[in-house]
C-alpha cells in the first residue's frame, strides 16, 4: 500500500482521490479552502441556492460513466437552453432546433439570409461530430476487457467514426471567429455567434454547441451536488481529506509537501490537481539530477510565457418575483444579448490597449467603454429555481447573470483605488439593462444583489488570473490538445508526481477535469 497526497479539492482531484482510495491505498487529498468542489459548488444566501462556478454539467460521455463507475446516485433534471437577441428569443430543445437559431438570425439579418444558412448547414455537421465524440461512454470508465458486450457492441463499431471524427477536429482546430469570418461578411452577426465564448475558442467546440446544449443536465440540490457527492464517495472509500491547508512546498527529492501552518505530509506519489502554474513556483528541485531539473525549469518558463484564460463575472440577485414571471421568457439556462449590434472590437484590441495604457486612461473613458461593452455583450442567465423548485423562497426568484471578462482589468482598477465602485458601477448597468429589455419587472422587485468578479474567483479557489478553464486558447498553451494523447496530459517531469484538472488539457471544462482525475490515478496505479 502506498501513501499518495493529491493537492487540490475541486472535482479532478476528488475524482482521482476517489479512485485511487478504491485501489486500497491510503490517499490523502489536501484542500486550501474549506469546502471541497473548487468550481463545482453551490452555495445557499437568504434561502436561495445559486451556483459559484459552472451553472450547469454536460455528460460528454464521463460525467455520467464515473458515476456509474463509483456507484453513485445522483437526481438530475435536464438543463434546458434559450437563446434571446433582443426580444427574439427560441427555446433549445433538440439540436435539429439550429434550424431555429438560423431562422432567428435571419429574421434580425434579412439581408445575409443566404449566409446565414449555408453556415447553419456547416454548424449541422459540426455538431454531429460532436454527437460522434460523445455517442459512447467513454471506455476510461468501463472494464473494456470484462464488459465484452460493450467492446464489441459499442466500442469497437464506434472507433472508426471516432478517429474520423478526430481528422476533422484537428481541421476545425482554428478561432471560432477566423472560421466564421469565412462564412459571414456582416461583423455583427459572427460576433453574435462567438461572443459568449472564450476569446479564440477552438470551432469544434464553439460551433458544435448545440449537440452540447442537449447534453446538459443539472442535480437536484444544485451543481455542487455532484463534488459533494464525489466527496461522500472518496470518504466512504477511505480517503482521508483535509482542508484549509495551502500547500507552500513541494519537496521533489525527499518527497513531501508542506502546508501553511508547516505541517508536512509525506508521499510515495502526489497528484497535484490544484492551480498548475502555483506548483510550478512552489516545487523545490534541490537535489533532482540537472536534466530533470531542467525539464522542470523549461515547462515552468513555457507557463509564464503562456496566457492565463479569461474569467468572468457574476451577479447574484434575489428578486420579490414569482419563477413563473421568468418562466415565461426562457428556460433555466438562458443566453441573452440585448443588442444584435455585437462587440466588435470592445472585448479584444480596445480591451487590450485600456489594459495596456490603463495609467493614461481616464477614468470616464474607461466608464464609457464600459457602458458600451456591457450593452453590446452576450449576458449567460443563469435560474436554480426553474430547474429545482425547492432551491428558492416560495413566490421569489434568483438570477446569476454573467459575462466573460478580464483579470486584469480588475487588477488595475483595485490598484487605481476604486474597485468596489467600478463594481457597483456594473451591477447597476447590468440591472438597467435586463430591466429596459428582457425583465420589464426586475428593477423595483429586487431584494437583494451581490458579485463575484475574476479577484474573487482568484481569491476563493487560488487560480492564476482567477482563470475559469485554464490556458488562453489565443496562444500556443503548455497543455495538451489532442484528444489521442490525453494519456500524455497527466504526466510532469518530476519523478513521482502527476497533474489532473483544468490546466493539464484544452479545451478543458468540468468533463476533462474529472477524465484527467481517473487518468491520473490509473497512471499512478500502473507505477504501483
């Protein structure tokens, strides 16, 4: 039996620490917080239940499989989607309903109807290598060799659609907005297609969305449900956890980690499922041989070259409104944009330059670059109580509402000296907006309102640049891309220790974290 510390309570390093106990060996997770689920949580404020990171889960053929795999039941209701631009607004309940997404685009730019859908025909076959990606559990989470009639049932008629399917990834590999552009001339309309993604997301996973849409599903009792049940699981199993310990120190050669308070827990192997680029600083190499020493050193360099990815903020409100006020507008998960203006350049190069120049901005030009930003953004609406009753007071409602945005705007606003203020600034633009547009009724019936931005996310779970996926996808990210080779994901240069979750692949998300978990222990179990 071997001792293995994995750092990092979010759902990889549950997950790995749930398989590795199963395994027999005495496993220790250690959690900075002290609460476990990193991104994955749910948190309960004057009886509302809201998410404080993902809104919503997608199966993608690993959620669901490491459930059954663990023995785990978990109640879940489907997380259904509506799309609004200004007051068009179609409900996503198949993916044949693209066909209404490009009749709603077309009704908002009649002139680019022909556009419009020769490139809804191409998003058609986008998401149906989706629908081939995830058509099969994913067989990390089934006994291939004894489940003979899952190997030749399902596995092995699938593989060939599958490595076809990889082929075409592999093309569609280029920004989400450079591919639309080949399609689109009107620049309004592809940034409404790609605003509500991550800034130059990869096309398969954009355009390919709404096959994901479909797959989404949320747990009764809220998102969270599923760490804390993962969590139960690993407990169960004999997995020892501990929380609110920063890990300071990872000692590479006399193998320990040292936590805030100098506490030391010695291991035979580590997983290190937390923020990636913190044990890159933390790890001390004295005494490692000099080409593996400098192994270590050329990934970290390759890291602080790296970008971080974008972040976001949320606004939490609690309003005097009936769910079926909302009800009558969208489903649970709702993506609104109140202009079909679009953002143009307001979240790329004019982002970048008040970023760059932000001492010799003024503080009403940033104001006003903001008002336009917000008024021209792509909102994620987010409603517990529509899809969980009981997570909500009787005749009231509550609402996260968010957009992606920039650590580092943040950052120089609190150096400047008036975040709190800037914050407030867009709290109150956010509730001007949703009550002129979509929410005729919010504005007077709010009881409450609070936010989250990127500092807080930085803060709470100890991500670099309060990043929510990992790397940036607009440059070359130190993290594995191929799907062929996410084995290789979880290995590091230093002898004994592997990495899982959000930083170890891209495009990462909830899915690749936990597959990144099982990954890493079943390596570490080879090794013992």
């Amino acid at each position: 039996m071997k001792q293995i510390v994995v750092v990092g309570g979010g759902i990889s390093g549950l997950t790995c620490a749930a398989y590795l106990a199963r395994a027999g060996h005495k496993t220790i997770l250690i959690e900075k917080n002290h609460e476990f689920g990193g991104l994955v949580n749910s948190f309960e404020h004057n009886g509302f239940t809201f998410e404080g990171g993902v809104r919503a889960l997608v199966n993608a053929g690993i959620i669901l499989p490491m459930l059954n795999d663990l023995g785990i039941q978990l109640e879940m209701v489907p997380n259904k989607v509506s799309i609004g631009i200004e007051d068009k607004i179609i409900h996503v309940d198949s993916k044949e309903d693209l066909i209404k997404y490009g009749e709603l685009l077309s009704d908002l730019y009649p002139g680019s109807r022909n556009e419009i859908s020769g490139f809804i025909r191409k998003m058609q076959k986008i998401t149906g290598y989706v629908d081939t990606m995830y058509q099969i559990d994913n067989p990390v989470f089934r006994n291939v060799r004894k489940d003979r009639e899952f190997l030749l049932k399902k596995l092995l008629p699938w593989l060939p659609r599958f490595l076809f399917t990889l082929q075409k990834i592999n093309i569609l590999n280029e920004a989400a907005d450079q591919y639309v552009a080949r399609f689109i001339s009107d620049p309004s309309i592809r940034d409404i297609i790609t605003q509500h993604f991550f800034r130059s997301t990869p096309s398969f996973f954009a355009l390919g969305y709404f096959a994901i849409y479909n797959e989404y599903f949320y747990p009764i009792g809220g998102v969270g449900r599923l760490a804390e049940a993962v969590q139960e699981k690993a407990l169960e199993l004999k997995a020892e956890l501990k929380s609110g310990k920063l890990i300071k120190e990872v000692n590479a050669i006399e193998q320990f980690v040292v936590d805030q308070q100098g506490s030391k827990y010695k291991y035979d192997f580590l997983v290190w499922a937390a923020d990636l680029p913190t044990f890159y600083d933390v790890v001390n190499l004295d005494g490692l041989p000099s080409n593996i020493k400098n192994k270590v050193l050329n990934q970290k360099a390759k890291f602080r070259k790296a970008r971080s990815s974008e972040s976001v903020f949320s606004l939490y409100l609690e309003a005097d409104l009936p769910l079926e006020y909302f009800e009558k507008i969208s489903q649970g998960h709702f993506f609104y944009t109140p202009l079909k203006k679009g953002l143009g350049t307001l979240h790329t190069s004019e982002l970048d330059s008040l970023i760059d120049n932000f001492a010799d901005i003024k503080k009403d030009a940033l104001l006003s670059w903001l008002n336009r930003f917000l008024e021209q953004n792509t909102f994620e609406i987010s409603i517990p109580g529509l899809r969980d009753r009981n997570l909500v007071p009787q005749g009231k409602t509550g609402l996260i509402v968010s957009f992606l945005t920039n650590f580092w705007l943040f950052e120089k606003v609190k150096q400047a000296g008036w975040y709190e203020e800037f914050t407030r600034i867009i709290e109150n633009k956010i509730i001007d907006i949703l009550s002129s547009t979509i929410y005729k009724e919010l504005k007077g019936k709010i009881e409450h309102r609070f936010s989250f931005t990127p500092l807080s996310i930085r803060n709470r779970i100890a991500s670099t640049n309060g990043a929510i996926v990992g790397w940036s996808f607009e440059k070359d990210t130190p993290a594995v891309r191929n799907m062929l080779k996410v084995g290789q994901s979880v290995l590091t240069p230093v002898p004994h220790v592997f990495q899982a979750g959000q930083w170890t692949y891209s495009p990462a998300g909830v899915p690749m974290a936990i597959l990144t978990g099982k990954l890493a222990a079943d390596k570490l179990l080879k090794y013992t």
